[in-house]
C-alpha cells in the first residue's frame, strides 16, 4: 500500500563540451581583488542593455560571485558559444559585453572601475 509519493526534476546533464569559466575580478586603478562582484553570463543572443534594464533570470546561462581573492568559477556548466556577460559590484561601475568562450573558458583577470 502506497502512503506517499514524491516527485522530483532530475537536472539535465550539460552538453558535452561544456565548462565552468573561471576568472577573477580586480580593482582597475589598484589591481587589489573585488569581492563578492556578481558575474552573470547571458544566453546567446540576449542584449545587454536590454537586460540591464530588465533583468530576467531566464536569460541567465551560468553566474557566479567573487571570492575574496577576487576569484570565481561560474555554475551550471555551459557549452562553448560567444555569451553576453553583465558584472556588479557594489561601489563599481557595472560593465557588459560579450565573451567569446568558442575555444575553452578561462578568462583574464577583468578590471571594474571604481565610482569613487
């Protein structure tokens, strides 16, 4: 006799191919680390001024936040592909733009620029 039943979404597995795409976010002016900056990699195709003024987390593809050495490695998995790419951090100026991970994903370390 059955009490209960429990249904559960398994997660897809990421196409193969597909990567974490670590970096690490720095101070421009001072090359000192930024903490806790969000990175948010956008579906291809998204555009980013839009995005910015509407943020729709359904067009999010993978993201992740700094660590306190300024670094991060971004969840879920994505397959190569060039993505539209929008980074905060409170006390900087945001930026966006687009990153071509056609041939792997480790990026340089990217440089915000201080509203002070």
């Amino acid at each position: 006799r059955q009490v209960a039943s429990v249904r559960t979404a398994v997660e897809e597995d990421a196409p193969a191919g597909s990567f974490n795409v670590p970096g690490r976010i720095i101070d421009s002016d001072t090359g000192q680390p930024v903490e806790f900056a969000f990175i948010t990699i956008l579906k291809p195709g998204t555009d980013v001024g839009t995005w910015f003024n509407n943020r729709d987390e359904t067009q999010i593809a993978s993201s992740a936040i700094s660590e306190a050495d300024g670094s991060y490695s971004t969840e879920p998995p994505i397959p190569p592909a060039i993505y539209p790419f929008v980074i905060d951090a409170f006390g900087y100026q945001s930026i966006g733009g687009n990153f071509n991970l056609t041939e792997g994903g480790f990026l340089p370390d990217i440089g915000l620029t201080s509203l002070e």
